[in-house]
C-alpha cells in the first residue's frame, strides 16, 4: 500500500511538473481590406458610390496556441460577408496555417459605410464570389499567416466592463394610432428608430451595457492583443461619401494610447467585435435630439466612452500563461420564411412604381423587390454556428444580426463566465428577432429583412448552450 502511495504521489508531482511546463502562444496582425473609391457603399436602402476614404477598413486577426490546439479570431469592418466569403477565407487559412475551419472564427463589424461583401442577391448561397470578396477572403488569409508567424511566448485573461450609457433599445411602443403603416400593408406594434415626442410610450425590449475584454501580453507584460465585445450595432455620423469603419477601429485606437502600446514591433493589435446589437443603437429616443458636433464627433465620442471602459477593466485582470482552448462547429438546419402568393402578387404591382420618390426611396417598392428575389429559395436554409473556449471564456458566434435579448439568455446560462457573442460571424442571413418579438412586427421582423423562421432564434440559443456545455464538460 505504502508503495501505491508512494507511486501515485510521482505519478501527480510528473503531471504537476507537465502542467508548468505548458507555455500559450499569442500572435496577432492586421490586414488591409480597404475598397477602390467609386465603391457602392452599402448600409442604406439605396447603395451610392463613395468619394473618399477616411480611415482604412481592416481584418484583424488574433492566433492563440497551447501547444494542443490553434485557433484564430479574425474581425472585419465590414457591414456583413456572405457565408460563401468565409468559406473561402477559411479554405485558405487551412490551405496556409493548417487552422481547421472550427477552429477559425470569422465576424463583421456592421459599419454601415463600407463596400459590400454581400452577394449581390444576398438571398443566394450559390452566388459566385464578387472581385471584392475575394480580395477579402486572400486578405483574412494572410493576417491570419502573419498572425501565426508572429507567435510568441503569451499570457491571457479577461475582465468585464460597463458602458450602459451609449446602448440603448432602438424598437419602441408608441401611442395607438401613432405608427405608421409598414411596406406590406400592415401595421406594427413597435417603430425602429421612432420620431421623438409625445407618442413614445417605452422601450420595447432591454439592452446590455457589458465591454467583455480578453487581454493578451508577453511574459514581460507588454500589451500583444486585446478583444473586446460591445453590443451598440453602429454609431455613425461620418463624411457624405466616406468608406469609414466607424467607431470600432476609433476604440482599438484609443485603448492603444490608454494601455502606451503604441509602436511596437510587432504592432499591438486591439479589436472590437459587434455584440448581441441587432435592436440596439446609441440614441435615447426618450430625449430632444442632440445637435450635430460635426462628422465623426458622435464616433469619437462612443469610442472613447467604450475604450475607457474596457481599460478600466483590464486593470484588475490575472493572467494566465496557458489556458485550455477548444472550440464547436455545427451547421444548423431551419425552416427559410418565403412570400406567400398574395404578397407576391402585391409585390409584382408595386414594382412598377418607382424606386426613389423625392429622393427618398419608396419602402414599399423596395421590400416588393426583396419579396420577389425571395420567391425561389429553398424551403430550408442551413446556417453555421460556432462555440469557442478560452480558458473560462465562452465565446458563441451567430450569422445574423442577432437581437440583445439572445445575447443576455446566453450570458446568463453559459457555463462560462464571460460568455459573450460576435453577431455576423461565419455568414450573413438577416436579423434575429426572438418569437416574442415577431408578434411586435417592425422593420427586423419584416420579409426581407428577416428571413429565417419565427423560432431561429430559440433553437440557435439552444444549439449554442449545447456546444458550450459540450466544451466545459471536457477535461
């Protein structure tokens, strides 16, 4: 017996010794993924040309490596990608790195004011990719390249900040009577984006203040990454005609100054992905609107705000020099909404009126359109969904433009903590309402803007939490 003791007390002070000697790797790098000028820039009913570019758009890509597996995070300024994009980016991160593609997550940033790397039906998975999409797709490619030849020895935590005072619930009840009818017709029980005053009865749903933050530095200390998660869909306010990423390359700015990382060899790389924003902006419709300081002064303001929060945070971080790192894929089969044969014959009339009436367009023509691009498509629609470990950090990744309310259910029953999620990752199918909020209507829930079924929502939270109970329950 004495033996047996004796043996499995060598047997633990070899694993004990093993696990010390276990050591993380880190490498980041960013990729330029700026369009030509005269791009159609999208993020409005009506795409037009762009005249200028203020800031460059980017691909920025963190590679994490503990010696048992390799995993990469890459954030795009874009308004969203097709899944087809991304299936291509990641054929040749494995073509190039090795990484798998469960292994590779892929998000958009939402920025309203960048070229598209949609399809041009955006409807379609079968579209060949555009000249565009696949400069992007090369450009993802060789960050995450570079991003692992710059690993080196690396140490990760993570903190959660607040900053609940620039999200706010973008659907409100408005007084009866007060809402105006929608394209198709009908009338919602919520406006988006409604006209200040009188009529605003309340919020129709929450939102989530939290500035979720995974720190990266050498063993000395020096800042290598940062990713961060902010749940506010965009900010906006830039120059007429600007490609611009918006305020989410302003933050990773901004925490570079406030952490001194500034030229570094290699460069310290910040990124902010888009929570759970899908009903969420910065404007308190409950007050007078606020008076213009000028382009870019509103997304100066956010990021700092934001930055600040995130940089407090980090303060009280421990570090860690290896964590577990494992990660989920799934591909998930749901029921595609489609016009029925009335909407298809009012679409075929408004159609022929015109597009644009006193410079402003027509919702009504413009949502025919959609209703008629959505009269062929499969009866089903199969979406990608991804789960990531990070030591005790739960990472969930949706294709859509995902509503807060999923976003709050996932944090609250991950058994992770933090448990935070990138919307538009690994695809783009249209916003997520929950089913609570189909019943309200309103412009996320409309045929054209929605296209997946009334209960998406509730089973990809439930794929999502098995993944992630799958991933804790490993050893």
């Amino acid at each position: 017996m004495r033996y047996l003791v004796l043996w499995i007390s060598f047997i633990t002070l070899c694993a004990q010794a093993q696990e010390s000697t276990k050591q993380l790797r880190a490498g980041a790098a960013t990729s330029n993924i700026t369009p030509n000028i005269a791009g159609a820039i999208v993020g409005g009913f009506s795409p037009f040309p762009s005249t200028h570019i203020h800031d460059e758009l980017h691909a920025r890509c963190l590679v994490l490596d503990n010696g048992e597996k390799k995993m990469a995070i890459v954030v795009c300024d874009l308004l969203g990608a097709a899944q087809q994009m991304f299936d291509e980016a990641a054929r040749l991160v494995k073509e190039q790195t090795g990484i798998p593609r469960e292994c590779l997550l892929m998000s958009a940033t939402h920025t309203h004011s960048a070229s598209s790397a949609l399809s041009e039906n955006r409807y379609s998975v079968n579209e060949p990719l555009t000249e565009y999409q696949t400069f992007v797709a090369r450009r993802i490619a060789d960050g995450v390249t570079r991003a692992v030849n710059n690993l080196a020895p690396a140490q990760i935590g993570w903190a959660v900040g607040e900053e609940p005072d620039q999200v706010f619930n973008r659907r409100w009840f408005m007084k009866e009577g007060t809402v105006p009818p929608n394209p198709f017709g009908g009338i919602d029980k919520v406006k988006m984006n409604p006209p200040r005053g009188e009529n605003l009865v309340k919020p129709a749903g929450p939102t989530d203040p939290q500035v979720c933050v995974v720190s990266v530095q050498t063993l000395e200390g020096t800042p290598l990454a940062v990713l961060a998660n902010y749940s506010l869909h965009y900010v906006g306010g830039v120059g007429n005609g600007h490609v611009s990423a918006d305020y989410f390359p302003v933050f990773c700015d901004r925490l570079q100054q406030l952490l001194g990382a500034d030229r570094q060899d290699p460069p310290f790389v910040a990124m902010l992905s888009n929570g759970t924003s899908g009903n969420i902006n910065n404007n308190d419709y409950s007050k007078p609107a606020q008076k213009s300081a000028g382009s870019y002064s509103k997304i100066r303001e956010v990021a700092d705000d934001v930055a600040q929060a995130a940089f407090e945070a980090m303060k009280g971080i421990t570090y860690h020099r290896w964590i577990p790192l494992d990660s989920q894929f799934m591909e998930l089969t749901l029921e595609a909404r489609r016009p029925t044969p009335e909407q298809l014959a009012r679409a075929e009339e408004l159609v022929q009126k015109p597009r644009l009436i006193g410079g402003r367009a027509a919702l009504d023509v413009i949502y025919a359109e959609r209703t008629l691009k959505l009269r062929d498509v499969p009866p089903t629609i199969t979406i990608p969904l991804q789960a990531l470990r990070l030591g005790e950090v739960g990472i969930c990744a949706i294709p859509c433009e995902t509503f807060v309310e999923t976003g709050l259910e996932l944090k609250a029953k991950s058994p992770f903590k933090p448990t935070f999620t990138h919307s538009i990752a690994g695809g783009y199918y249209g916003y997520l309402p929950t089913p609570e909020h189909h019943a309200l209507g309103g412009y996320e829930t409309w045929l054209g803007t929605n296209r997946l079924e009334v209960q998406a929502s509730v089973k990809i939270t439930e794929g999502l939490l098995k993944m992630l109970e799958t991933l804790k329950s490993k050893p």
